[in-house]
C-alpha cells in the first residue's frame, strides 16, 4: 500500500463501507428510539444536551450517507472520475470522524443518572460503543500502517521483485 496521500491515514480511519452498514443494523436492531430521522433537517434547533435518541439518529444517519457514497464511489472509481471519488472521500473522512468528535463533547455532559429509562441507557451505552469503536478502528489502522511501513523497511515486501536482480 502506497501512503503518498498525507490524509490517507484519516481516510482509512473513515472505516469501510460494510463497517457502517453492520453498526448502522445493529443500532437499528438493538436501539429502540422514537425519534425521526427527519428531525435532523432542523439541525441548529436540537438539543443534544438532553436528547440522547438524537445523537443515535445522527450517528445512523452518517453510517448510511457513508455506506452510499462509498458505494457510489465504486461506482465513479470504475468510470474513471476521480474527482467525484476524491470529493466522495474528504466529505466521508470529516462527516464521520466530525460526528464522532461530536457525540464524544456531548457525552461528557451525559451520566448514567441523567436518563431514567432503559431505553435512555441503552442509546447511552450504544453512543458509548461508536465512539469506542472508532477509536479502536483507528488504532487498528495505525497498527497496519507500522506494520506495513516496518515491513517496506525491512525488505520483505519486495522479495519477489528482487528475484531478478
């Protein structure tokens, strides 16, 4: 793997597009909320502070606009513009990891005593999981790039093309 792009890093922290599919079914099938995904047109008049269903809805919301346009960007990689595919790129490396670094801030106003309901506490725990998970998917991908750099360094990844010489 070449490493020539200075945000390639951040793009592979963006996760894969089955990565957001399977955490956007499991908070589907595991989270039970009766907010709207619609209420998030109207961005600006939400109160995160104390509306924890919505930072489940938002984080939903960005696991599916990522899957689609990592699909689309197949799609565009295929037919040659990559200037869709880059655009395709930077716009899921800041959505994702911007709402991520979002849900972090507001859970440090968040204590398992605010919420009253179970199912309160479960999108608490499920908002808890994203934020984990990202930082893990994130350490992975720098434990694979050492990996693949100490590897380049230490000439094991071009044994077959030193064959010849």
């Amino acid at each position: 793997m070449r490493l020539r792009e200075p945000m390639k890093g951040f793009t592979l922290a963006t996760g894969h597009w089955m990565f957001h599919v399977a955490f956007l079914a499991g908070s589907v099938l595991c989270i039970k909320t009766d907010e709207s995904v619609f209420k998030l047109l109207h961005l600006g008049e939400i109160d995160f502070n104390h509306n924890i269903g919505m930072l489940v809805m938002l984080v939903r919301a960005v696991h599916f606009l990522i899957a689609v346009t990592q699909i689309c960007q197949s799609i565009f990689r295929t037919a040659g513009f990559d200037m869709f595919n880059q655009f395709f790129t930077v716009l899921q490396m800041f959505v994702y990891q911007g709402t991520i670094l979002f849900e972090q801030q507001k859970l440090q106003s968040y204590s398992d005593d605010t919420f009253e309901t179970d199912e309160e506490l479960s999108a608490l725990y499920w908002v808890k999981l994203e934020v984990t998970a990202f930082y893990l998917y994130l350490a992975s991908a720098a434990v694979f790039l050492f990996y693949i750099q100490a590897r380049g360094i230490m000439g094991k990844s071009n044994n077959e093309a030193n064959k010849d010489r």
